[in-house]
C-alpha cells in the first residue's frame, strides 16, 4: 500500500482525461465556422481534418450597428449553405456552426459584454438572436478561446495538454488551455490577460484600469504610440505597427532607430511581465502566439523572453516553450479564427459521443465491450 | 438537433465532475496531516469529518539543517503512531500521511525548489526521503495546496468549484483549485502568484524579479517595511506586522498615523493589483484568504478591495465573493494546514475509490448495477 511510482503523491501535476486531438479521427461530419472581427467577417466549412472550403470574407461594418452585423453573420452561414463541399449534405452532415467573437463574452448568460471592435455590443445577446436565426447548432466564444482550440486540435499546440493562447490584435487577447480542455471559469471571463496591469502608474482606460499591457503591445495601443512617436519624430510616418516593423528592420542606418526601437523593447517588456505574471500562476507547457502583431517578432520578442525568464521563477523551472501559430498559412484569409471556430462544433460532437457511450454502459442490456470503451474515454 | 437549454454553447463555463467534499462521508479511515512552518512543525490525526486528534506542536529549528529537520517530521509522525485515536488502529485504518511543506515544490520530480523559510532546501528530494521512512501512503504537496484542499473540504470554500486561496504569511503562497480539483500545473508549480510584478521598477529579490507582491504584503516583505518605518518615525517601536495592526487601530488619535495607514495602503493596493490580475485570468468564483496577516484585515482590506475592482472587468461581472478562511480557530494551532495536509491523503483516497468502482465495470461479470455507479462518479 505504499505509493510505488516515481510520482510524488496524490497531488502530482493534474492529468488529462483524455487527448481530444487524436479522437478527432473517429469523427464523421462537417462544421461551419465564423470568426468575427473589427475589420472583417470570414466563414467557412470546415473538415474534421481541419481542410477549409468556400472560404468567404465580408467587410464586418461596424458602424452599420449591431443588429446589421449580426444579420450579416446569418447571411454569410446562409451562403455558405447554399454552396456544401462535395460530398456533403447539410441537413445531415453538418454538425453546427461555430462562432468566434472578440470581446469579453459571459458565456453563461450568453451575452457579449463589452467588445473594444463593437462600441455599441454592450451586455448584447449573441447566442440567442444567432440561436433563433440559425437552424443548426450553434457555438459562440469568444474568438481567442476558438482559436486556441484551432490550434490544439489542428495546429503548433497539439502536443500540450496546459497551454495559454495570446493573440496580438485590435486588443489582446488569451485563453487557458488547462488538463487537456478549455478553462472558461466560473463565467465564462477566463483568460482576459490583456487586462494585465504592467504598469501600475499607466494612462487610464475604458476598463476602468490604467497600464494595461494592451496599451503597449496591442494594435489600439499603436495608435496612441505611433501618433506620439510621430509628434516627437516628424520624419517617422510610420501610421501602422506594420509599417513601424518595416522601419525597425532597417536597423541603426535609421537615424530614428534608437526611438524606434524603444517602442518594441517597451512591448516586449510589457508582454513579459504579463507572460511571467501568467507563468507563475498556471505552471503552463507552452504559450503560443498568434494575431497581427507577432509579425513584428524578431522585434519584440528577445527582451519579452528576457523579462518572462527574470521574472518568472517558474518559467526557469519548467521548460516552458514559446511559439506562435502553425494556422497563419495565408494572411488574406486567417485560418486560424475559422477552423477554431468550427472546433467548438468538433469538441461539443466528441463530447457528446463519449456522453452516449457512457450512456451506452447504463442501458441494462449492454455488457462488457461498450463498458470499457466508455471507461477509456473518461478515464478520471 | 438545435441546443434546447438556455446555455450558450458547447463552451459552457466548466462543470465540474463531481464535488469532492460531498463525497467524504462515504471514506471510511484516518489520515496523519502534517504542517511544516518555518517556526514550527505542527501535525494530527485528522478524522474524515475533519476532526484533530492528539495534535502536536513542535519547533522546526531551521538553522538545524535540512537533513535534521527531515528527521524531526518523520520522529514526529512516529509519535503520532504511538498514540492512535480511540477505535484506530494504524495499521489497518491509516490511509496515508500527507505533508504540507512551504516553498516552491516541484512536484513531478518530488522536490523542493526553493523555500523562503528553508534558505538550505535548494532541490531538495524531501517526497523520496520521507517515503523511504514512513511505512504509510506518503503524499506531499506545497503548503497552501494542501490548506486550500482543507478549505475545500471542511472550511469556507465548501460550496465553490473555482477558487483562489491565498495565505498571507512569511511569503504569500497561492493554490488554485479549478474545476472542483486542485490545479498543479504542468510540473506542480502552478498557483505561484506571491511572485506577480505589482510595481515593475520595485526592489530586486532573491527570486530575480523586482517589485512582487511579496515585497507589501507578507512577512517577509514586513522586515524591511517596518525597519524604514522606524527609521523615519523613531517614535514607532513595531516590530511586527502584528504590532503594527496594533498601532493602526488607535487611529488618528496616533500622531504617525499617517504614516502608519500608507503601509496598509500600500498592502492592500499591491494585492489589490495581484487579485485583480488574477481574476482577469481566471474568473473564480471566491478568493479564500488565510495565514497570520490576515488578522489586518480591517487595515488592507478596504484598499484591495477597491483596487481589485478598479482594476477587474472580470470582477465586476462575476460575482466575486473575497472571504477568509473558517479553518483558523484556534490561533495557537493553525488547523487549516494539518485539516489540509490530510485532506491529501483523503482526496487520493476519494479518487482511488471511484477508480475501483470503475474497474469493476470492466469486469465481465460486472453488470447493469455496479456500471450505473461508475457512471454516476465520473460524469464527463
């Protein structure tokens, strides 16, 4: 009765049920996936193999309102409708369609509480309005949640059961991949690190925080660096944080550099305290990066290392690996939103299947053989 | 096929397998729960309803080295042996030992990293040692992992399947219990949250950050607070966090109040800081304090709370109830510690039960009945 393994005790680091990715593989059917943005609107259907067809992108038009975007998320399924890939018939292949949405999203009550793309998307009830206008099944998160996923099932995060997912958009964005399945909370609102306070004595924002690491290291924080950057340095006219990389790449022949260079060390320290701070509480096998602003990588992303291995203990201590997507094949079109999307719909069908093996063990008749396949597919 | 209830989607908030705490009047057995301090070691028999046996209270003597120390645990459990509660007896009903030992643990290896009150435990292999001289089920785990599992089980924390507990002692240890488990991490070094940046440009530590919250808020961070208090206000004597609290209630009746205030101030701002960003990251639903410095709770509290608001969209929408432990009755014997290092051991055996139920599912002859009951336990 003694504890024979080489493992500590009863409270060795938590183990996974079991490796959604490779169940993917006894799946049949289809999804369609979503992944809204401030810009734009993009859908398609989605293999359980992760191949993408019919890929649409519409322009998302904010500023047409709420109700007019949320109608042109149900027109862009609808047309996707219209066109199946071969092979596929709707009404009995396709599992559901699944929605990314930015923002902080309760998704116990199903509402998108306040979205830094959507002004006017305060406590708006997505899932219900999407829900009655749509005959499928339909799955919302929020679109770093779905990406993460994207990236578990089909991508760089395969082999990690503990993992946190950072996007680098309009805002920042994370998820918690924790024991092997999404961490949502207790609500929902798990994983908003973008909200992380780096700098105590920070400008103020709409959240009511000041110093938030989004103010350093995400595309809206650019607009207010770049425009002091220019108002300091007429001679840099830099409008994206695109177009300040391509000057950054120029090195110390810019005569700027110096300017330059500081905004990228002071992103990346701020994603460092944030990384080591995140690191420290969740012990994590890797974090991966994805969104518009990695591109800037070799930019920002020596001193964020930096920071992350100074100030975090852990990070020193459990070979935490730091990657960024394997979904961004093609920058027009962002795999990675809509296949994460489609694998809320692939996750839930995997779910339920174990659910209906289990139930399989409860029917008096079914004996042995269906019992251990339920066993193997939950094991606790 | 549409989602019928008024859940959002697949990517529900998590739910839990099923409440461990609720399970504990079906364990039939005791447990041996030891609390290692730097100051002292305290260890019980501790019943399955929580209750203390025989407690014991010694002197850790640090300065005494790690190996003698290691020696005075297992001299302690032995003598715990000797003396049973009425009814036990060991060898028959002791399901194991469990430890909970402060410092940073690295629990898939079985070390101790680091420990602040243990500066000689650098890598120090204490789960093999004390295996190979206790011949019960050993079970280690870090100090507020074990508090918190105790919490869970028999204190405060009863009713929540998300919670972050946090001790407030000579260092600030942290435990995340997610999903109604506690969560280790990749290598069981999750929950290190002492060790969050709340003031980037603070003063380096031995843990190569600079400004953790550790410097405002706990014991150690004390030391130096109090000495610079008392080199600016001669007039302070406290020596101690206690005594301090102590000058603090006077109120402005005190002539350095001020002065007295701005140190719980900045406690509770520092905390304020850290919780916040602990909530933005995972959604909890409580946050469960314990360890001497919570006595200053009227000091600090006001402060972090206001903070922790400020700074958490999170914590404006879900919820969040702050609480202090119920496990702390009795100040001369911290109960919460050894309640919780035997909750180790009875958790493990809790999940050893249900793993049985299971296996006998898998045997043939098992049928329709044993098979509903596994079901029950493990629902996915």
């Amino acid at each position: 009765m003694t504890e024979g393994t080489k493992k500590s005790s009863s409270s060795t680091p938590n183990k996974t049920t079991s490796d959604i990715a490779s169940k993917l593989n006894g799946l049949q059917g289809w999804a369609i996936g979503v992944d809204l943005g401030g810009q734009s609107i993009r859908g398609a259907w989605v293999s359980t193999k992760g191949q993408i067809f019919d890929p649409i992108k519409w322009e998302t038009k904010v500023s047409d309102g709420k109700e007019k975007v949320l109608s042109r998320l149900v027109q862009l399924v609808d047309e996707l409708l219209k066109n199946p890939p071969p092979g596929c018939e709707p009404s009995k292949d396709l599992l559901g369609v699944g929605f990314g949405i930015p923002g902080i999203i309760h998704l116990k009550k199903g509402l998108v509480i306040q979205s830094p793309q959507f002004p006017d998307w305060k406590r708006f009830a997505v899932y219900e309005k999407l829900r009655k206008k749509i005959k499928f099944p339909v799955f919302i998160d929020n679109d770093a949640n779905a990406a993460a996923l994207g990236e578990k099932m089909y991508g760089v995060c395969k082999p990690y059961d503990h993992f946190v997912y950072v996007t680098l958009g309009s805002g920042i964005g994370g998820a918690l991949f924790l024991n092997g399945d999404l961490y949502h909370g207790s609500m929902g609102l798990a994983g908003e690190i973008g909200h992380m306070t780096v700098d105590p004595q920070g400008a103020p924002e709409s959240t009511g925080n000041r110093g938030s690491v989004e103010l350093y290291a995400s595309g809206s924080g650019f607009q207010k660096i770049l425009s002091d950057l220019r108002e300091r340095h007429p001679s840099i006219s830099a409008n994206t944080p695109e177009e300040l990389y391509e000057l950054w790449k120029r090195g110390n022949k810019l005569p700027e550099w110096e300017a330059v260079e500081k905004v990228f060390d002071d992103m990346g320290n701020a994603l460092g305290i944030m990384l080591a701070n995140v690191v420290n509480t969740l012990d994590p096998q890797a974090i991966c990066f994805a969104g518009g602003l990695t591109h800037a990588w070799k930019a920002f992303s020596r001193k964020m290392i930096q920071i992350t291995m100074e100030r975090s203990y852990v990070a020193r201590h459990n070979k935490l690996r730091i990657l960024s997507t394997s979904l961004m094949k093609n920058s027009n079109f962002i795999e990675a939103g809509v296949v994460g999307a489609a694998s809320l719909v692939f996750v839930d069908a995997l779910k339920k299947q174990a659910s209906i093996e289990i139930k399989t063990v409860k029917a008096p008749v079914a004996a042995a053989a269906p019992a251990l396949k339920a066993v193997a597919s939950v094991a606790i």
